[in-house]
C-alpha cells in the first residue's frame, strides 16, 4: 500500500479536523510547520490510507507516534491502544487544564506519555498561545 495521500484525501481530512491536530488540538494557522496526514494504523501494522484510517497531525505529534499502536501502562503491565480520533472521542480520554492535556483514562495516559503532549516545550508553546486567546479551541 502506497503512503502517498493524494491532495483530494489530504484536503478531506484537514477538513474534518478543522485545520487542527487531532491528537493536541493545535491549529495548523499557529503552526510553524506544515501539518502531517498520519495512519492511525500503521502500513506497517495493517493499516491502510482510507479516510477512516487518516487523521490530521501536527509535526510534534506525528513524529512521537510514528508507528506506535499503544504501549504499556503500568504497574500493570497491560497493553493500552492509543487514541483513536476516528472511534474515540477526545473528551472522554483528555482534558485541558490550562497549557497541559490531562490524560482521564488509561488511553489518556498512554497517547499523552507517547506523544509527549506534555514536553516543556510544548506547554510553553500552549502557555503562548493561551496569553493571545488562541488556545484551548472549541472542542465541537
């Protein structure tokens, strides 16, 4: 399967992100760098380029997920998915407290501790954004 996402697909799927990462909720206009089609399911992992497989991404965030499905949490040592912004929805596993992402559930904790939602530097960039009224976005 290709990795190539062609501009009619690319265009579908920033759209129904409403230009904003699926996974931090960055708006692509506050953004440095171009935001990322990422498979939410890996090629590697069976995943494929449809559109229910496709979500909007940040840089940041797609490069801390890269392949990733999920990762263990402990101390029970149990496998967790990662979020998925195609079947999950974002408030049952997060909240925002002022610049942090609070994970609420345990695909929560495993997407926000792979995707280093909460790295310093990513803060720092809410903690901005929240002083010009640019964040947190309306969730719907």
């Amino acid at each position: 399967m290709s990795r190539y996402v062609n501009r009619k697909t690319r265009d579908a799927v920033a759209k129904r992100a409403r230009s904003r990462c699926e996974y931090c909720l960055l708006h692509e206009g506050d953004a440095y760098l171009a935001f990322e089609i990422d498979h939410i399911i890996s090629l590697k992992h069976g995943g494929n380029s449809e559109l229910d497989n496709l979500a909007y991404s940040c840089v940041a965030c797609n490069r801390m997920k890269g392949a990733d499905i999920g990762s263990i949490v402990l101390p029970e040592k149990e496998f967790i998915r990662l979020y998925n912004p195609r079947t999950d929805s974002w408030e049952e596993h997060f909240r925002i407290m002022g610049p942090r992402i609070v994970p609420i559930s345990d695909i929560g904790k495993v997407t926000t501790k792979i995707l280093l939602l909460n790295d310093d530097l990513r803060i720092s960039e809410r903690e901005a954004l929240i002083s010009v009224g640019r964040y947190p976005p309306q969730l719907l």
